[in-house]
C-alpha cells in the first residue's frame, strides 16, 4: 500500500481533502482521540447536531457531536463506524474523537484499541460530508513515504491534503491570492451576481459587493453556510481608500435565532410585538433593526443583548446550555442564541477567512449592464485558527453586534399578502478582524507573484 494507491482510493470516495494525524500512544479508543486544543477542528470536519451535556458542574459540562464516518482498508472497502463522535471539552479547552470502533465490522481494532506510537491516521472529506478514515502503522510504506513528502498546509494538529484529479495540490492560499490579484488588476468591475454556473445577473442593491466578488471567484450566490473559496471563506468591506484600512462594518454571519420568541412565534410576530413603526412614513410597513450591544438597552427596540455561560476572565464557556440573548425590561427571553448552534455556524465557515477591501462608484452612465461598479483592494486581511470563544469574548466587549434587518410588510390594496423578509445579522468593524483569530496576516497581493 502506498500513497499513491490510498490518494487514488480517496479520490473515488469523491474526497477534495485529506487530514492527517500522526497520533501518539495515548491516541487509541480507551483514552480517546486528541483532535486539539481549542474547538479548531469543527472548522474543517463536517458535523451533525451539537448537543449540549452540562451535569450542573462547569468542570463536566461538554458538547457532542455525531459524525457521519467509515473506515476504509486496502481495498477500498467501506465499513461504517455509527457511533463516531467528538467530545468538546470547554473547560481545557480541547476535542477528543472517540465511538470510532464501537459497532463497527472489520474496523482496525489492532491499530487503534493499543498504544502505538507515530500511527498516520487519515481522515477524507467527501464532497457528501462523510468522513473516511484509514490508519497506517508506524512502520508501513505509507508512513514511510509521508515523511518524504513536500511541507504540507498545517490545519491545528494536522497536516492537510488537497486533492485534484488524485494529485496533491499543496497550497491553496497561493490560489486564493493569485485569483484576487487578477480581480484586483481588472480595476473598475460591474456589479453582479452569479445564480448558476450559466446566468449571471446585474446586481443594484446596496449588499452588491459580496456577491461581485463571489462572482469573479466563480462563487454562487446560494446563501450556503459554506466558505466560499477552496475552503476559504471570502468577505468584502467598503473603505473610502485602498491605502488605509478605515473601520466599517462587516458582516460575520447570518443566523437566525435558535429559541426564545422569535423561534417560537415566527418573524411575523416578533417583529408586531418588538419592532416600530417605518421611520420613513411608510404605513403599511414595520422594521425592526439598529445595532444591539452587549448590555445596552436599545432606544427603539428596548431590547438589551446579553451572553450567559461564557466567563470573560477565561475566556472560557462554563455552561455548555449557554446562549447569547435578547431580553424585554420584564427579562422575557426575545430571542436567543444557543452555543451549540453558534459553535456549528461559526466554525463552519471561518477555518479560514480573507477580507478584501472594495470601493464602490455609480455606473448608471457607463453600463446598461448595472447600475453600480465595484473595485477590489491589493492588501487583503487572512485570518485563520479561530473558535466559539473568540467570538464570544468581543461580543462581551461590545466588538460585535446584533444588527437586524427584519421588516414586515402589510398587504395594500391590489396587491398579494403581507411579506416579511429576515436578516439576523452579526458585525464587527473591520479594526477588530484580527481579534477573531489566532493567525492574522496582512498581504500585498502584487507582492505575491
């Protein structure tokens, strides 16, 4: 067996991405699996439902996750591994993999119930979100080759593989930077959408510059809470010049509300219940909007944004049924955040983050095309290593914000029912993009040639 051999089984599992472990003899399924720690490693391996287990002792609270995982062998047969799962830990914090050989047939018991030194355990992506272990003994061609190949992109406690047409392709960082480069130099771009590989359509509104960017990376605009990129998840922010990074808003995600009574009651009824009348006279329309700041009571909505089971001084989550909150002056919960679904959201599409910085112009003399053109920065923001904590800790300090975009619109005359439309929206201004992550760097992409 040799790498070449298990690349080519990857491949016809439809895996893009491999990441390997060499795993220590604490590594095993008495003592569990050590996948890192912090909570990076819900960035790069798809999951199911988080679910939170808190015994009413911080110390023991923890979450878990199943996956969707086999084993493979040499022969590139498949054998189910159903009770897979990850630990999270929040009081290390750190991840361990375990459930990886109950009730599974034919799974390499031999290799992983033992203590072992320097195994290679492999785990492929599927472009289906399951999971494809292999593991190779510490003295196999396998292992052997691994150590000779070229330096591999470093993901936490893994190295990471990824694929073409079974080759590997080492850097894709390197891609993300020649694209933008060649974005950067066309200047002054149309602003645009792409809703298929074949129909792309002029963009006019206001939100146009992510969607012009995506565009030119061959990225639909699907609303997927997926990155965008070859894993990279690619942001734009408007800055008045491309000398300077100027601090304005960046939308960090897009999440509804997981309970309270915005989940119980719908949008409809939240927003007659918290939301105002139209600021612009609009009658037959309701909004309810503006920046909500930790602990900050909100003029119009009255609604103050609060964060439970999260201890600022750690830095640590200590209640795995946590929540970031919206609450009335009668303490009624509005709506709310769980941490399970913030950890899923978040993680799952900021591994790795690129922020361009964009200009933007009328183009209403210019193209009968759009109304709006759009122009992209050469210094771009990549940001990577990052996890729930992170983005609770500046919601605390007031960093990021809840800035909605809920509107209800009431039925007039000669036209269809009433219309409501949701964006629950979280910021950051651009001057805080480093706080988010453990690794910051700051690119020239013309230097980059």
């Amino acid at each position: 067996m040799t790498i070449k051999t298990l690349l080519k089984i990857y491949g016809d599992l439809d895996c893009s991405k491999i990441y390997v472990k060499r795993l220590a003899a604490n590594d095993n399924s008495k003592n569990q699996v050590y996948f890192g720690g912090s909570f990076d490693i819900l960035n790069i391996l798809p999951i199911k439902e988080i679910t939170a287990h808190d015994p009413g002792d911080w110390k023991r609270t923890r979450f878990k996750t199943q996956l969707d995982f086999s084993w493979v062998n040499e022969q590139g047969e498949i054998n189910i591994a159903p009770e897979a799962q990850l630990i999270l830990y929040p009081k290390y914090p750190e991840v361990r993999f375990s459930g990886f050989l109950k009730r599974s047939h034919n799974a390499p018991s031999d290799l992983m119930a033992n203590r072992i030194e320097n195994r290679l355990l492999f785990l492929g992506i599927s472009n289906k979100e399951k999971i494809i272990g292999f593991v190779a003994a510490p003295d196999s061609q396998i292992s052997r080759e691994f150590d000779e190949l070229p330096a591999l992109n470093e993901v936490g406690v893994f190295k990471e593989i990824t694929l073409s047409n079974d080759e590997i392709q080492l850097n894709t960082k390197e891609q993300l930077i020649t694209e933008l480069r060649r974005i950067h130099q066309l200047g002054w771009i149309d602003s645009k959408r792409l809703k298929s590989a074949d129909v792309l359509l002029p963009c006019n509104n206001t939100n146009c510059g992510g969607y012009t960017l995506e565009a030119e990376l061959g990225v639909y605009s699907n609303g997927i809470a997926e990155p965008d990129f070859l894993g990279w998840e690619v942001k734009q922010f408007a800055v008045r010049n491309f000398k300077t990074f100027s601090a304005k808003p960046v939308s960090l995600m897009d999440h509804s509300p997981s309970h309270g009574f915005f989940a119980e009651n719908g949008a409809e009824a939240f927003i007659k219940k918290y939301g105002y009348a139209d600021k612009m006279g609009r009658e037959s329309r309701f909004n309810f909007g503006g920046t909500h700041k930790y602990n900050i009571k909100h003029k119009l909505t009255n609604l103050k944004l609060i964060v439970e089971g999260f201890d600022i001084g750690t830095g640590k989550i200590i209640n795995s049924d946590g929540f970031i909150g919206l609450i009335d002056a009668n303490d009624n919960m509005a709506a709310s955040w769980s941490f399970s679904s913030l950890i899923k959201h978040w993680n799952k599409k900021h591994s790795k983050a690129c922020y361009v910085p964009s200009l933007k112009r009328d183009n209403t003399k210019q193209s009968p095309f759009s109304k709006l053109q759009y122009s992209f920065g050469n210094k771009i923001i990549l940001g990577t290593t990052t996890d729930i904590t992170l983005f609770l800790k500046q919601v605390y300090l007031g960093n990021i914000y809840y800035d909605p975009g809920i509107k209800l619109e009431l039925a007039i005359e000669g036209e269809r029912g009433q219309k409501t439309k949701t964006r629950s929206l979280f910021r950051i201004n651009s001057s805080n993009l480093s706080s988010l992550y453990k690794e910051n760097e700051i690119i020239d992409v013309n230097n980059c040639v």
